[in-house]
C-alpha cells in the first residue's frame, strides 16, 4: 500500500536558494566603473603633464632651485585678487615683444601690479618649447593659482623664492592670453571685492580673508582648455 506521506512529498515545491549572482554582477560593474574612471583621470592628468610640460628643462639662477608641479598642484589653492599678485612676464621665446604684449593683456585684466616684462634668464636661446611656465614659491601659491586661470597651459614651477611674487614665462608655444569665460568672471569677481575691501593689504601677506570663496565648480571650468 502507497504511503500517504509520498503523496504529500510530491506535492510539495521544495525550497530554492536564491542565488547572489544578479547582484554580485551589479558589485561587479559598479567596481569596473569605478577604476575606468580612476584610470582615465590618472591618464588624463598624465596627458596633459606632458603636453604642458617645457623642453628643454630651464636652467635656474645660481642660488635658485625649480620643482616641476603637477597641473593639478594649485587646485587646493584659493585664488587671490589679481591686483593682490605681483606679477612679471619673462619671454623664454625669440619672438619679439612677446612679453610686452601679454604684459598689456594681463594689465587689462586686472593684474594692476605687474612689472615691466623681461627676458628669461632661465632661457637664455629663447629656446622653451611649451605654452610658458608659472614660477613662483610657498608665499605666492595663492598668487599663482590666480594666475593658472589666465595661463592654463602653462606648466607649474615651484621654486625657491620667499616672497609672494610670480613669474609668468611665454614660451616658444605661446599664442595669447585669452582667458575662459569663467575665468573672467572669476577675475572680475575678485577684483569687486578687492575694490571693496580697500586698505586691507596687500597678496597673502595681508591679515584677514585675503578674497571671497569662488565656487569650485567655475575654477575647475576656468582651466577645462585642451593644451
């Protein structure tokens, strides 16, 4: 006689496991996506090293030491007013008059303390390779953060200097000074505040906010240029 229990056993649906699979393939690319982009952002800051990057490597003053900076070495760094920069030009190139005329476009801009161009003593054959290059020290990083806004593809150089100041080196690649939308508007904000913060100082030296806070997002767009 059939047992009553293996009618019911056959009846019954027995238990399935879930199986993870669909959601470790969510995990899985979640995780892919997140080191494609960190791959392209390590390339991409690679990339654009290289292309602002001057050859050959200047030749320093005795006494003067230079550090190449990463593109991305300032964006930490919260820019002043562009009358708050002590700013000067040096050619690097054999163009002639180069520094004089972005000189005048860097005057126009705002940049009111700039000093009569000159030649680059780290260049002597006139003979940088690149767009420029942004020297300055530990004093005049803010300084020179305002000035990568206007000069984008110019390579970062830390150097030893102790006092705020910033050189701004035209090389043999430069065209123009022909800032980003952004950019102006973040010079323009600037230079408002300093004219209503008249007698506070002067460049970072000054006591109190040396400048308004510019929204991270307009700095970032300010130098998204292809060099």
């Amino acid at each position: 006689m059939a047992s009553g229990n293996g009618s019911g056993d056959r009846g019954a649906r027995p238990y399935r496991k879930h199986r993870p699979l669909p959601a470790l393939l969510v995990i899985g690319v979640l995780a892919l996506g997140a080191v494609i982009v960190w791959v392209n952002a390590v390339v991409t800051r690679g990339d654009i090293d290289e292309a602002v990057h001057c050859t050959p490597a200047a030749t320093p003053p005795p006494g003067t030491t230079y550090t190449v900076v990463p593109h991305n070495g300032l964006d930490d760094r919260s820019p002043v007013p562009p009358d708050k920069v002590a700013l000067k030009v040096l050619n690097a190139s054999t163009t002639r008059g180069q520094g004089g005329i972005a000189t005048t476009a860097l005057r126009e801009l705002g940049f009111s303390g700039i000093a009569d161009p000159a030649n680059d003593p780290a260049y002597p054959n006139g003979d940088a390779k690149c767009r420029g290059q942004i020297r300055y020290g530990d004093n005049g990083a803010a300084a020179a953060r305002t000035v990568s806004l206007v000069a984008p593809c110019a390579e970062l150089v830390r150097d030893n200097r102790k006092d705020a100041s910033v050189d701004l080196v035209t090389g043999t690649l430069f065209d123009d000074i022909l800032p980003r939308p952004e950019a102006v508007q973040i010079l323009k904000k600037l230079s408002d505040w300093s004219k209503a913060h008249q007698g506070g100082g002067s460049n970072e030296a000054a006591t109190g906010p040396s400048a308004p806070v510019i929204d991270q997002t307009l700095l970032a767009a300010a130098r998204d240029v292809a060099c």
